[in-house]
C-alpha cells in the first residue's frame, strides 16, 4: 500500500527561546561572543592539527574532526537563531525545517559515534599499547571515520523518512527556537504514538547506550592508570578525564530530551540551546586547554605569524 504525506503547511512559526526582549538580548550577546572568539578557535585547533607534522597521532586525528564537526554543528541552529532575534515574525518553511532537523541529527550522530571511537583509541592506548600502532593505523583511523560518517548518516536519514511520512495539516506554530524531532511530531495530524516510540528507541536508547559504554570503558581504562604516580600515567589521567568532561558534556542534554516521551518540559529550550550552541562551540576549546602538545603548537603557530 503507498503511503502518501498529505502535508499542507508549507511554514513553521518559531515562538523562540523566550518572549522576554532583555533575555533574548542577553542571549543575542552571548551567542555573538561565542562566535567571534571560540569559532575561530576550533578552525585554529583544526589548522594546527593539519600543519604541524609532530600531531599526527591518531588522537589529533580524531580531536581535528571533533573540531571540524562541532564547528559545523554550531551553524545549523546559532545563525538562524541570531536573525530571528532581530525580526518580528520567526518562520522556517517545512524544507527548510526538514533540512536543518537532518543536519542536525547528522552531524550530532557522527559526533557521538566520534566520542566512542576515541575511547576506542584511548583504550587501545593504554590497556593494549603494544597493539597500538597496529590496530589504530592511518588506514584503520580513516576506516573509523567513514564508518561514524556513515552512521550518523543512517540515524538522520532514520529521523527524517519517519517525519516525512506524517501529516501536517495545521497548527503549524514551532514551540521552540529550532526545529527538532520532539516539537515537531506534535504538531502531525495523526496519532503518533508509534512514531513516537521509533524516534526515542533511534536517538533516545541508542544515546543511552552510548553513554553507558562510554562511561564503562572509562572506568577500565582509570582503573588500569590508578596506581603509583608516573608522568605517562598523570598525561593519560588529564585525557581520560577530558574525555569524560565532553561526554557528560554532549550526552547528558541528549538523554534528557530524547529517553523520554515526547512531553513538554519548562527546562527544554534551556537544555536544548546549550546542547544545540553553547556545548559545540566549547568541546574542541576544553579539550585543547588540557592538551600541552596542542597549546605549544597553536603558540608557535601564532607567534611566528604575529612575527612576520
């Protein structure tokens, strides 16, 4: 039997973060300082990373995608929402809707699957470091990365066929300040009880899986360095413990929003902007603080260009 999508609203209207004109000029500021002094940041950590021929280890590898990803992530909500801000009427069209809740998902599913391949290679590291070399080759390590590619693809594409399928015949009204999975399904003009239940068990279980990994693969890996204190040892402990810091940092706003049924909660949009523009922004920046063979190299990089 075909199933036809019988949508007839063409636009979306955003109601934003917030109605209040102070805090959505506070939020305008802030989002604005975000974006001039961190984005170019995580282009930095992404330039030096690529140039400086001594970060080629695997785990520069992985932190230059973090890098690239949540450089890319912080585009797909924070300029939208910066113009918006500025104007009266807030609209998307359902395209335009679709298009941002699919790079959204995209880009947020590789990321995490990002985040397991570099406990991966943490772990490899430290529990198996005489198999490091060969289990976390440039060949393996470019492997890994079409894989998380791929599959933050299929959760997404996942996302929008089951979107896709439902009816929009009005209200057509967005309680939110971008579109997403949990405010749009409401707004269908059918019961959507099972979609409902296939869109938490794709991003919902799926993150909560994830994170428990995460956080069990991190346990091993701090129970292997605990012991006497070494400068290996305490270098590993500053990583893992970074890593656990965006891992909490990343899956904490995503279990809140999509373990749960789809019911509106007072502290959503607060989650959500932090999961959606002020997390992204600042991952690659933490991780690079506690890395000392990123910062001598970003101080080369700029005091040589400063120079000349």
């Amino acid at each position: 039997m075909k199933i036809e999508n019988s949508t007839v609203v063409t636009e979306f209207i955003l109601l934003g973060l917030t109605q209040s004109q102070n805090i959505q000029l506070l939020v305008f500021v802030l989002i604005l300082i975000f974006y001039i002094i961190i984005l170019p940041g995580n282009f930095l950590i992404i330039f030096t990373i690529r140039s400086d021929p001594g970060l080629t280890a695997p785990l520069y590898f992985f932190l230059g995608n973090l890098a690239f990803l949540d450089a890319s992530y912080s585009f797909i909500v924070a300029p939208r929402m910066l113009v918006d801000f500025l104007s009266d009427k807030k609209v998307i069209s359902y395209r335009g809707c679709i298009t941002q809740l699919f790079f959204l998902h995209f880009l947020g599913g590789g990321e995490g699957l990002l985040l397991v391949v570099m406990a991966f290679d943490r772990y490899i590291a430290i529990c198996r470091p005489l198999h490091y070399s060969t289990v976390m080759s440039p060949r393996a390590c470019y492997a890994l990365l079409l894989v998380l590619w791929l599959g933050g693809f299929v959760h997404s594409i996942i996302q929008v066929a089951l979107i896709l399928r439902l009816p929009f015949c009005g209200p057509n009204r967005l309680d939110n300040f971008f579109c997403d999975v949990p405010q749009v399904i409401k707004l269908a003009c059918t019961d959507t009880f099972v979609v409902e239940l296939l869109m938490v068990f794709n991003s919902g279980l799926l993150t909560l899986l994830c994170f428990l990994g995460l956080l069990a693969s991190y346990a091993v890996i701090l129970c292997r360095v605990s012991g006497p204190a070494s400068e290996g040892k305490s270098k590993a402990l500053s990583t893992c413990t970074t890593h656990v810091i965006i891992i909490l940092l990343m899956f904490g706003p995503a279990i809140f929003i999509y373990t749960r049924p789809f019911t509106a909660l007072s502290a959503d949009k607060v989650v959500s902007f932090f999961h959606t523009v002020i997390f992204p922004l600042m991952n690659p920046v933490i991780y690079t603080l506690r890395n000392q063979e990123v910062k001598a190299s970003m101080r080369r990089i700029l005091s040589r260009h400063v120079f000349f």
